[in-house]
C-alpha cells in the first residue's frame, strides 16, 4: 500500500476576487448550476486548495465557493449564500484549441492578472493529478484522497471526461475507473458513498464498490462544538467497461419493435438483492399511523403546490389526493410498513447493463435539490419500485405513437423479478405503491411545465390513470 502523501499550500491573496466577474457569467451557465433563473451576485469561499502552482506551464485549483443570490421575488430581494460549487480552475498563460470549450475566461487583475482561467477537467494532466492522488493518498491542504487498500489503482491510465452528465460531472480512466465528482455539495455523509461502501461491506455485487473517494475538511464554523462536518466530494468506482444505461438499452429495443419484458424481470431482481442487502447492512425501523400521517402531509402539501404552478392538474386534483387519504386511512386502521435505506432516485437511466447481461444499480446520490438528512431517512423500499415503473412510462411514451402495453408488460415483469429476489410482490401494498408513484408523477408533471413542455403529456397520462377511481 502507498504511503499517505501529505502537502501544505499557501493560496496567493486576493484569488476568489480576481475569479469573481468570470465566475459571475460562467457558473450560471453550466448544467450542474442549479441556481438558474436567478444571477449570481458574489461568492464566499468555503475553501481553496492549491494543486499545482501557477508559476508553472498549468496551474491548478480546487476551490468550493457558496454562491449568493438572490431571494425569489416576494421574499424581499434580499441576498443569502446558496448552494455550494466544486470547481476545478486550471490557469494557463493561452488555452490551446482543444481546451477552447472549456474556456471561463481572462483574468485582468489579482495574483492571475494576464492569465487564462478554465474548466481544468477537460485538461489530462489535472485529471490525472485526481487519480494519482487518489492512488497515493494524498493531503494536500484540507484535501484528503481516500481509498480502499484493497483495491489497486494502476497509475498512467488515460482520462476521459463524460459529456453526457447533468447534475455532476465523471471521468473515466482507461476502461478501468470512473472518477464521479458532485458538482453541488453539502457537508455531511453522502449516500452516494455511504451506501455502497455499505453494500461492499456485504460482498453485494449489484453495486460497484468504491475504489477511492475524495474528502475536504473545512475550518468549523465559529461558536460551540460540534465542528464542520467534511465534505464528500467525489467517488471512485470500477468502470464497466462496455455497459449500457438502461433508458438507451429501452429505447433501442422499443425502436425495434421488440419487448424488455426479460430485462425487466432481471432489472426487478437486481433492485430486490440491492434493497435486501441494504436492510442487511443498516438498520430499519417500523412506520406507524404518525410517521406515515407526516409522510402524507408532504405528499399532499406537494400536490397542492403543483396544482397551483400547473392548472392542466386541477380537474385530476381530488382523484390524486385520494392516494394519499387511502393510505393514511389505512395507517390509521393499524397498518405499519418497514422503512429503510434505498436508493432515492431510481430509474432506468441509473442502470447498467453489462455486455454478460448482468444489471448493476448506480447514483446512490438521491434527489440532489433535497435536503442531505431527508436523503439518508429510511423509506420503503417500495419508494424505489415506484420510480422504476414511472420510467418504464416515460421510456414507452416517448416514442411515436406511445406504447402504453410495452410500459404495462415492463412494470409486471419488473414487480415479478423483483417478487423473486425479495419474496414479496411490490404489487401486493398497491395503496402504498399508488401513493408513492402519484406523488412522483406530480414532481414530473411540474418539472415537465417548467423545463420541457412538449414532454407534459407524459405524465399527465399518468396522472388521468393514478386519479381514477378505481386506477390500473
């Protein structure tokens, strides 16, 4: 095993000021960004670490920076630190051609005056750097590369960044790792290194275990213990070299004309061998008539939002809050639901299928724009069940024409392979199952009126099904 190696930095004064006019016009235009509609009106810095110093050919910094805005129109216009951004800056004296699109911008005064600030992770030598030190176990300022002494980590493999990533970002090395940096962090255990670390632990192969991760400690905030919780960064797993997600792999077999009713089944029983694990290696707990009256009460409170933002729900508002009466109706009878830790956002597209067939769950992260805590609370399993069969909807209807009978075949296929993993059908809690799938179907439809209209009609027809009387 490698030696831990350990490196002070002394950061140039007055480093975030000079970056600031750039950072201004280029966060907000990233993918990740999750401030969008609102500018960018200053940063904080929660920490900067030196990577390579700029006195050379390339610099490097990693920075986390809290970026302010403003509040949304009736809350005052006041200003309040926001989310808080990794960022990998490279410094050159001239971006060559190939970095073109990775351009931030030029930086006019500060310690970087006359320098060319970038995105560094389209550049090979950082993202080796990333590797390297993951592979030695690096400390370099309040960075820590972690990993698993297990596992080795060959240097000189040749990175790769992934284009098609949305909320983080990924490079993958040779055919060997893929490094997943979060892009939008939190302080705090991140289930999308907590859990499978977990499932590892439990020899589950469902899941690929994590070869390295990334930490920063940061100074505690001012006043009593306890002390700033460390940051998660990014995590490193083994790549599955030749797999394809399982919305493409959907897709493609729907453009042949042909069913997924067998990869469904398989899908289903991997999802059951994931949860099984994960009720093996943390603990659960029991939902009574209280825990699920919160859980409804969010539900509901979630449904009326979305009413008022998307009047096309309005006719379907009473059928889809009767989901959550059921449920809470039968809670009150006596009924009780185990919880436990899950996935948190699952769906075909955080599936891998291997060249051998075999289906491997990824993106243990959850819904990014929930709270930390809310993602780390045990749930029923069924949570999970309900995002798949959703996808397997949104995967038959977006095809021309929609193929309602290709999703129904996929959904029962799904619910029997998992019956067979876990030894009980989804399909036998179906007012629990409607709640949850109701409730993910309201999220999608105000997701849809907000960000890509032309795909409303694909919830919405869920929607008519769920509010039914009697819904299939």
């Amino acid at each position: 095993m490698s030696e831990a190696v350990t490196r002070t930095v002394t950061l140039p004064p007055g480093l975030l000021a000079s970056l600031d006019p750039l950072l201004r016009e280029w966060l907000p235009r990233q993918r990740w960004f999750a401030g969008k509609g609102r500018p960018v009106t200053g940063f904080a810095l929660v920490s900067a670490t030196e990577l390579l110093p700029p006195t050379a050919k390339l610099g490097l910094y990693h920075l986390l920076v809290r970026a302010h805005q403003p509040l949304l129109p009736g809350h005052g216009g006041q200003e309040r630190p926001g989310d808080c951004y990794q960022l990998l800056i490279g410094v050159r004296e001239a971006l060559p051609p190939r970095l073109a699109p990775a351009l931030i911008g030029h930086v006019t005064r500060g310690p970087l005056a006359g320098r060319t600030v970038y995105e560094a992770l389209h550049d090979t030598r950082p993202a080796e750097l990333l590797l390297e030190a993951l592979r030695t176990r690096a400390r370099i300022g309040g960075l820590r590369f972690e990993r698993d002494p297990r596992q080795e980590i060959r240097s000189g493999l040749v990175p790769r960044l992934v284009t098609a990533e949305q909320s983080n970002s990924s490079v993958v090395y040779g055919d060997t790792f893929i490094l997943k940096l979060l892009r939008r962090v939190v302080p705090g255990i991140n289930p999308d290194l907590e859990l499978p670390l977990a499932l590892a632990r439990e020899g589950c192969t469902r899941v690929p275990p994590p070869t390295g991760w990334l930490v920063a400690d940061t100074d505690p905030a001012p006043g009593p213990p306890p002390a700033a919780e460390p940051y998660v960064l990014g995590v490193l797993q083994p790549y599955v070299q030749g797999a394809t997600d399982g919305w493409e792999l959907a897709l493609r077999e729907l453009a042949k004309g042909e069913d997924f009713v067998a990869e469904a089944r398989l899908l289903g029983r991997a999802t059951a061998e994931v949860h099984t694990a994960l009720a093996r290696a943390l603990p659960t707990v029991s939902l009574g008539h209280s825990q699920l009256r919160l859980m409804v009460d969010g539900m509901t409170e979630r449904l009326e939002a979305a009413v008022h933002a998307v009047p096309a729900l309005r006719p379907y508002a009473d059928g889809l809050r009767s989901a959550y009466t059921a449920l809470d109706d039968l809670a009150a009878e006596g009924g009780t639901w185990t919880a436990q830790r899950v996935h948190g956002d699952l769906h075909l597209g955080q599936c891998l299928r291997s060249p051998a067939g075999e289906w491997s769950l990824i993106d243990f992260e959850g819904e990014p724009a929930r709270p930390l805590a809310e993602r780390r609370m045990p749930q029923p399993a069924v949570r999970d069940v309900a995002g798949m069969l959703r996808s397997f909807d949104y995967a038959a209807r977006s095809v021309d024409p929609p193929q309602p009978e290709w999703a129904g075949h996929c959904r029962a296929a799904y619910c029997s392979g998992y019956a067979e993993a876990a030894g009980r059908d989804p399909r036998t809690d179906p007012v629990l199952l409607r709640a949850y799938e109701t409730d993910k179907a309201v999220y999608e439809v105000v997701y849809e009126a907000r960000h890509r209209p032309d795909w409303l009609p694909v919830p919405m027809a869920a929607v008519q099904r769920l509010a039914a009387p009697e819904p299939t």
